[in-house]
C-alpha cells in the first residue's frame, strides 16, 4: 500500500467562538490522506484542535511516521494489526490516526463494494436527528443564527461567558420549543456550574456539556450528586482508556474520532461506554463531509449526534455522508460514499 496526502481550507460561515476562543477566521487548514491500494484509493481527513497540540504540521510529521507502516502492509483489511503499528509508530496524534484509519476503513468498503455501515453490521435508520450548534456572538449575530438554523429542531449553545444567560434567553425566544442543548466548554467552576446548571433547566436545556476543566474530578463528582441536568464530558475523554474512571462522574460521554484516533477507536468507546453504563454522543470539529463521513457510518449506535460541522462550513469541498436537515444520511455507496463536490 502507499499513502499520499495533500493540505486544504475549509472556511466557516460565521467565526466559530467559544468560551476559551475564536477561531477559523481565515479558514481551517485540513490535510486530505489517500491510500492506495491496487488501484483503490481510501480516503480519509484529519481535523486538527490546537486545543490538543496539534496543527496541520503535526499531522504531516506524524502521517510521515506512519508511512512505513503502510508501505509494509500488504492487506488493508488487516485492520487491527496496521493501527496496532500505527500507534507504536507515533505519539497520540489523534487527527492523523483518524485519517489513516478512516481511509483504510474506506479502502476496505471499496474493495468489498459495501458501506461501512453495512460491513459493521448497523442500521441507519436508527440513528439519533443530529444538533446544530449555535457559537458565541453578539445578540444581533444569534439571531441570525437561530433563523439559519431553522431547519434544525436541536441546537446546541456554546456557553461559558459572563452573557450567559443573555445568550441563552435571545437563542431560547428565537428558537421556540426547539430542543437546546448547552457546551460550556470547560469554562465553569463546580459550584458556579451547578447554578448555571438550575439557570439551564429554567430555560429547558436537556443536558450540559464539560461544565468543568478536563482534570476536575472532584468538581465532576460534586455536580453529577447535585445536577438537575445530565452532565456529559467531552474533553475528559479523549479515548476509550479514559470511560471506566468516569462512573460517578457523569452520565455520558462525546466521542469525537478526530480525537480519539478514528472510527476503529470510536467503535471501543461505545461499547465502552455502553458496559459503564453512560451515555453515547458523537460529535466533531469543523470538518468536510470527508471528516464527518466515518461518524455518519456509526451513528444508529448513539443516544445524541451532533455531526454538524459540515454544515457549518461555507462550502463544502466533498459530498456524501451528512446531515440532510437533522436527519443523517450515509447512502449505498462502497466505503465512505465520498466524492469530491
């Protein structure tokens, strides 16, 4: 097998802002990974956050580490044992995992001329209407929002500024009776959180995500005796090593595959999750359909879905697997279901 990749933008349509920043501004740098394999091509994305040290140069560095590993394997349905040696051959590197995995995956639905849903076994019919989330902005910006996110019955607020309750109230007389959903992005302190939180039920949000920093166990242990909500983490779990140590903590967990290291990966923290006894939600960064496609695949398998980040994108340089309104569609098509737009 070889592997090849190449760098692209993608730009959002509003500057994504949360609690601890703003970013994207100028555009979102992604690196598009292709391996080939007598004469199939997978592909796969990788979608790196800052927030976990990573960039579109980290990528390359690692994909460049990894590449020994996939010019020695000779078969890429060997799936286990090639991201077994991935991972001894770089650092955590969670982007760039997924890619290579997610393009993998892609070359073995191919060659089998299936979806990768039907390869998994699942349903696609069962998953879960998907959030859209609505970022930090003046009160004239969310309200633009709201009215672009009208085909959306789930919104997902980002929280954790001192306008808190201002935000919410403007996102709430907007939205009607739609489903909300908050992300506090880590920005609260334990007691702060739990009166946020009854502020939250007030307004009749169904569940709060990382009210507290990643390390807060204590406080997560506070909160999930005292919450009126359910508390899902998101930068407390970054893989499947991390779900047993948080029962007692909360009450579900968001899996994002550009940081745990692909969809092999995702697939461990749900039924991780699941043998603890919490909750399933799948999220991701702002991605192309090509980033949002693998978690398209797994969705029937989750309780709550917030696979957005296409459809927060200007334009789209990739078509296929996503969220048509609320609802998430994968299609028939081989591996993916990826094409270039």
């Amino acid at each position: 097998m070889k592997i090849f990749w190449e760098t692209f933008t993608i730009q959002p349509k509003h500057p994504f802002k949360i609690s601890r920043t703003t970013g994207h501004e100028a555009g979102a740098e992604r690196v598009w990974v292709h391996i080939e394999c007598d004469g199939v091509e997978g592909w796969g994305e990788a979608d790196p956050n800052s927030y976990y040290g990573e960039s579109a140069d980290t990528v390359i560095a690692a994909l460049e580490q990894m590449r020994p590993v996939i010019d020695a394997a000779r078969e890429p349905e060997a799936l286990e044992s090639i991201e077994r040696d991935i991972e001894r051959a770089v650092n955590h590197s969670g982007s760039a995992r997924a890619a290579v995995s997610t393009a993998l995956h892609d070359l073995v639905g191919k060659r089998a001329g299936l979806p990768l849903w039907k390869i998994w076994g699942l349903s696609p019919a069962e998953a879960p209407p998907s959030s859209f989330t609505i970022g930090l902005d003046e009160p004239d910006v969310l309200r633009r929002k709201v009215e672009e996110a009208a085909g959306y019955p789930i919104l997902k607020v980002k929280l954790g500024t001192d306008r808190d309750e201002e935000v919410l109230r403007i996102i709430r007389e907007g939205a009607g009776d739609k489903v909300l959903r908050v992300d506090a992005n880590a920005a609260w302190q334990a007691e702060e959180a739990l009166e946020k939180i009854a502020m939250l039920a007030d307004f009749g949000v169904e569940f709060v995500e990382q009210p507290l920093p990643p390390a807060d166990r204590d406080g997560y242990r506070f909160l999930h005796g005292k919450s009126v909500l359910p508390v899902i983490v998101d930068e407390s779990c970054v893989d499947s090593s991390d779900i047993p140590g948080l029962v007692g903590l909360a009450d579900g967990i968001n899996i994002k595959l550009a940081k745990c290291g692909g969809p092999r990966e995702g697939l461990r923290m749900i039924h991780t999750a699941r043998s603890c006894g919490l909750e399933v939600m799948m999220g991701c960064m702002l991605e192309s359909t090509l980033g949002i496609a693998p978690a398209a695949h797994l969705a029937s398998l989750l309780d709550y879905a917030d696979l957005d980040g296409a459809a927060l994108l200007a334009e789209d340089p990739f078509v296929g697997p996503g969220l048509r309104g609320e609802e998430i569609h994968v299609g028939d098509g081989p591996g993916l279901g990826v094409e270039r737009a």
